[in-house]
C-alpha cells in the first residue's frame, strides 16, 4: 500500500502534515510493520519545546522499543491521548488515528521525501 | 554492524512463509518466521484455538548403535534408562562444571534415540559429542536437513488431529509419541510442546511436508469452525515465556547451570554424567541465585539484562520478559539473589533509567487446567 501522497517522510520513518502552524507527526506503516505490536507509547507533555532532530518520545513493541524524533523545531501543542488505552492504534491505522503529537512551529519543513520517494527507498509498493 | 557471510537456512516450509506475508528474520542461522498477521493475534489464537509453527530449525540428532544409551547417559543430566520405548524425556547437556550446553528432548524409539535440541546449538553439540566419544560404540546421524517438524499447539487441537490422523493422539500421554502412517508416508506425532497449551510435535520427512501442511490447514477448515492458523517465533516467545519455559540464551547458557534455573527435576542423582560433579557440589553448597517470575508494573515491558534492584543493592539482572496477552500485564524472569526470591517480595527493575516496581511470583505465570491424561 503506497504512503499517503500529502505527507512528508523523514529517514526515520516518521511523517509529518502541515496544517497552518500545526505539525501533525507520526511514524509510518513500514516501520511499524518492523515494530511489530506496539505495546506502549511514551509522549511527552504539552507544552514542552522540541529542537529539530531531538528526541519527543519512545515507542515500544512486544519486539523492541524505537524513539521518535522531531522533524523541525516547535512546541507540543498536543499528543494522542487515545494511544495510552489503544497503543495499538498505531498499528490498525499508523497514518491517521494512530498520529502522534502536534507540534506548534513556524518552520516550513524541507529536505524531506515524498510519498513516491520514500516508498522507492523502502520498496513499499 | 557484522554481515554474516555465511547464507541462513531454509526450512522446507519457506516458500509456504513468503507466500504467507511472513516477516522473516534470522535465528539461530536459519530464516525463519517471526510472524504472519500480528504477535498478539497469533498468541491468542494459539490460546484460544491453535496454531501451527514451522520448528523444522531444530536440530534432529538420531543415535544408534550398543553404546547409545550409554553414551547418551554420559551426556545427559537426565537418567533416560527410564525411559520406555515411545517415551520422551527433557534433559540438559552440561559442561564439566555444571554450565549448560543446550537443553534438548530425547526419544526412545524401538531400535534408537532421538535428540531434538536447539538450532543454534546443533553444530556445537555435534563437536561436544565427538570429543567425548572416546570409549562409546555409537553412530550419530544429524537428520535436521532430511525430516521436517511442526509444532500444532491450543485447545482444540487434539480433538481435530483425532479426526485427521489414522491413529487417535487423545490416549497418547504427554511427552510419549507414536509413528503413524497415511498412505505410504510415515510421521511421529509427540504430545509435547512449547506454549504452554495442549498439542503436539510432529516430524516428517521433507518429501511429504509440504503436503500434509496443506492437508492440515485445509482439512482443518473443512471440519473445524475455528480452523489452524500459522504462528511465527515472536507468539512462540510470547507463549514460552507465560508457560515459564526455558529459552537457552536467555534463562540458560553456559555460565548458568540448572539447578539454579529451577531445573533440578531433569538432574539426576543417582548416575554419573558429565557435570554431575559439580552439579551436586552446587547443590550441597546452595543457591547464590535462583530464577523467578516477576509481574511488572506498568506498560513498560522489562527486557535481558536490565538490572533488578533491593532499595541500593543489585540484586540480579532479567533474562526474558514481554507485554503478556492473556493476563494483560508485563511480566518477566530474572535470575535474583536466593534471599529475594520469595514470592511476594518486592523489588525494582531499571527500566531505561527508570525505576519500575516488580513483585516477585510463583511461576508458571500461566497454567494450563490440569487435563484427564
């Protein structure tokens, strides 16, 4: 199933939305495919500011646990509450009801992969 | 990061695993596959119904010759002269000095043995056995490559392979087998297995494997409403470690021996083997540490080597732990000081930094009811 084609990807196989100074962020099917069955979700509090490429939380599967980085820099404006009863959101729907934070930031994210690009690195067709 | 050079091992049944959708991943140098739909799903339908896993990586050693037996008693912690033909005995395979090598089921057939140990374990186990072979008349014939195995395990499972098979499994007792035969393929059926749930072991040769595996998904669906489904190793992880079985290279390896393993049972004391020496020095001396089964609190699941503590003191490190599906909580096995090993006592784990209140308990974390047989 190919990536949805108005996201961004990061090489760490997070993706990214914008919607007006909002970020919605999460990670991809692919990787959550790697994961296996996501079994807890550590977000961080709203509020807090993240740099770019730093660290906002940790996502654990029955096989391994992952962290999750922040693509540009901003603040959290909010996380998913849903996945602290359902982490497996994450892996039923990775690209909509399995999001993660979204992250209040003025940066115009770039030098990330399409849809077409990334799914051509991990052969997803 | 080290590539290995050397190509991992197919089982008979890969083409069947790629077809499948498998995440295949390598263990113990063979591809294997470590799930198809989902580790949970794969778990609870085990629990619920059953699963069939590909455990053709095994290693299949088959003994002959006047001086089996004794030969296997020398390597063995477990006195298999009370084994009956049709009957299977657990038993470990020890160093000089108590470590374990692998931890293997053996088989008394009619006219030989059957050792099936781990595949990580085989090559080495097949040089141990050369280098103590020195006095014993025997021939050993590694039939890994040549016979296949699948393990059939849930509560349904008996039932619908007495529908199936041309000789009934329900009056097979645990831990004994029986050779059958359909048509002209011959397979051994062994009530045993590695989950926790009622079932069995079977093993072929790889010329009608494929064959029967079919037969068995589609058979199984004509005549069951809750047909079998594939499970890959992560359910089979998952499963063991509920059931508080043994996986070598978490809660055995050589530096571990089995006493302090709780595996006393399958230690012999009344015949000589290699180890017996110094395990029955370890017993007469006691136990520094012992394993237990600890529940975790919280979501976090607790992983091999991460270091359990009693307020200041390290008092022992786990080796397995998971997100338990069927009691819904996370739970691990640790090797702890002898002194908190008493159920109820509590204790910390470090969790990545943090430290996450763990109380120890009586294992197995899940037990099957006590069946008739």
């Amino acid at each position: 199933m190919p990536s949805p084609a108005d996201y961004l990807y990061t090489q760490t196989h997070e993706w990214m939305k914008k919607e007006g100074d909002i970020l919605i962020i999460g990670i991809t099917r692919f990787a959550v495919d790697e994961l296996s069955d996501v079994t807890f979700v550590d977000l961080p509090e709203v509020g807090r500011k993240v740099a770019a490429g730093g660290t906002f939380g940790e996502i654990e599967s029955v096989k391994a646990i992952s962290e999750l980085y922040a693509p540009v820099a901003g603040e959290i404006a909010a996380v998913n509450d849903a996945l602290k009863k359902d982490p497996s959101l994450v892996n039923q729907d990775p690209f909509s009801k399995g999001w993660l934070v979204k992250l209040k930031t003025t940066a115009e994210p770039h030098g990330f992969m399409t849809a077409a690009q990334y799914d051509q690195v991990h052969n997803i067709a | 990061m080290t590539e290995s050079t050397v190509p991992l091992l197919k089982t008979c049944f890969y083409d069947f695993h790629i077809r499948q959708g498998a995440k295949m991943v390598d263990f113990g140098g063979w591809s294997m596959p470590l799930s198809y739909r989902g580790i949970i799903a794969e778990h609870e339908q085990t629990r619920k119904a059953g699963s069939v896993f590909d455990v053709s990586h095994m290693g299949r050693l088959h003994f002959t010759g006047p001086d089996a037996l004794r030969f296997l008693q020398h390597i063995c912690t477990r006195d298999l002269s009370k084994a009956v033909v049709g009957q299977s005995l657990y038993s470990l395979i020890c160093k000089t000095d108590g470590g374990v090598l692998d931890d293997v089921i053996v088989s008394r057939f009619d006219k030989h043995w059957l050792m099936v140990c781990n595949a990580a374990n085989r090559l080495k186990l097949l040089d141990w056995f050369k280098t103590n072979s020195a006095g014993f008349n025997y021939q050993i014939k590694d039939e890994t490559m040549q016979t296949a195995m699948i393990a059939i395990q849930g509560p349904n499972v008996i039932a619908l392979l007495d529908n199936l098979l041309p000789d009934p499994v329900s009056t097979l007792k645990r831990y004994h087998f029986l050779t059958q035969s359909y048509l002209i393929a011959k397979f051994t059926v062994f009530r045993s297995g590695y989950t926790g749930e009622d079932g069995v072991e079977i093993i072929c040769g790889t010329t009608i494997a494929q064959m029967a595996l079919n037969m068995l998904f589609k058979q199984g669906r004509d005549i069951s409403s809750a047909p079998l489904q594939p499970a890959g190793l992560a359910a089979r992880d998952t499963l063991r470690m509920e059931a508080a079985m043994p996986l070598y290279g978490h809660e055995l390896h050589e530096n571990i021996d089995p006493i302090s393993a709780g595996l006393q049972w399958a230690v012999a004391d009344e015949k000589p083997f290699i180890g017996s020496v110094a395990l029955a020095e370890i017993r007469r001396r006691g136990l520094e540490t012992v394993l237990v089964g600890l529940a975790v609190d919280g979501p976090r699941i607790a992983r091999q080597g991460m270091t359990i503590w009693a307020g200041d003191k390290e008092v022992g490190t786990v080796t397995s732990g998971t997100s338990s599906p069927t009691l819904g909580k996370v739970i691990a096995m640790a090797f702890v000081q002898s002194v908190c090993a008493v159920p109820g006592t509590a204790l910390e784990i470090d969790l990545r930094g943090n430290r996450v209140n763990a109380t120890v308990v009586k294992l197995p974390f899940y037990k099957l009811a006590k069946a008739d047989t």
